[in-house]
C-alpha cells in the first residue's frame, strides 16, 4: 500500500510504502516495501501468482483489516510529522514577523525627511503593501507547511501465498 499525507495545497508532504502481511489468523503487521520485496524474492516481470487459482474473496475480505492497519499507521506519522511541521511553521512565521518589522522600520527611515503631511501618507500606503504582502506570505507558508488531518491510502497489489 502505498499511503500519502498531504498538505493544504494537496502536495504531497509524507509518503509511506507499507505492506500489510499476516499469517493466517494473526492479525496485520506492516513492513516497508524493499524489506519485503527483498523477503519474498519478487522481481520486476515475475508473477508468482498470476490470478490462478487465486483466493479471491479472501484477499477482498481481509482489505478492510488491511487498510485500517495502514491507516492506523499514517495517522501515528501524520501526527509526528504534523507536531514537526508546526515546530517550523512557527519558527517561519516568526522570521516573517521580524522581517515586517524591519521593512517597516526601514520605511520610516526613508520617510523621516520628508514633510509630516506627505510622510504620514507614504508611510501608511507603504505600510498597507507590506502588510498585504507578508500576509499573503504567511498564509502560503501555512498552507504549504500544515498537513491535512486525513491521509490517502491506496493499495496497489494483494499477494498470497
């Protein structure tokens, strides 16, 4: 299975490659990709089970224990991986913070020699456009480092054997 846990923008932030394997009458385990394909020797072009034969309805029946387990997983990374991300939204959104302060600071220094009436003016239709400016910046940054509660899980092949 593969499972993806995407931010706002829907851009992908965490993939995880999982295969959910048990034996029979035990429940779901996980194991990353390469260790099992390493495990079960498959190779690209070999089909060890080409659908012959195959246990069908059992394969359908166990996919909703299957998928819950993955489920269950990507939520536990989401949510370390979420508390990550928020640790560098925060110190992201703290730069910004600093750096408005100082555009504006620099905007007065260039504004201090001018006449009251017109520096008043400058300053505050400059001001606006560094506030507009950084608030749509802010809210890009949310946007592209927040996830999104829900992962997506999809599985890509069932095998038995």
């Amino acid at each position: 299975m593969m499972g993806l846990v995407p931010n706002r923008k829907g851009q992908p932030l965490l993939v995880e490659w999982q295969v959910a394997c048990r034996l029979p009458g035990q429940p779901f385990t996980l194991e990353p990709y390469d260790a099992f394909i390493h495990r079960a020797g498959l190779q690209a072009g070999q089909l060890p089970n080409q659908g012959l034969n195959s246990p069908l309805q059992d394969l359908q029946a166990a996919l909703p224990e299957a998928v819950a387990r993955m489920r269950q997983h990507l939520v536990q990374r989401q949510a370390a991986f979420a508390d990550e991300m928020q640790q560098r939204l925060q110190g992201t959104l703290a730069d910004l913070e600093r750096l408005q302060a100082e555009q504006v600071q620099q905007l007065e220094l260039r504004l201090a020699k001018q006449l009251e009436q017109v520096r008043r003016s400058h300053f505050e239709r400059r001001s606006r456009v560094i506030t507009r400016v950084f608030d749509e910046y802010r809210q890009w940054v949310e946007d592209t480092l927040s996830t999104e509660p829900e992962p997506y899980l999809q599985v890509l092949a069932a095998l038995c054997g």
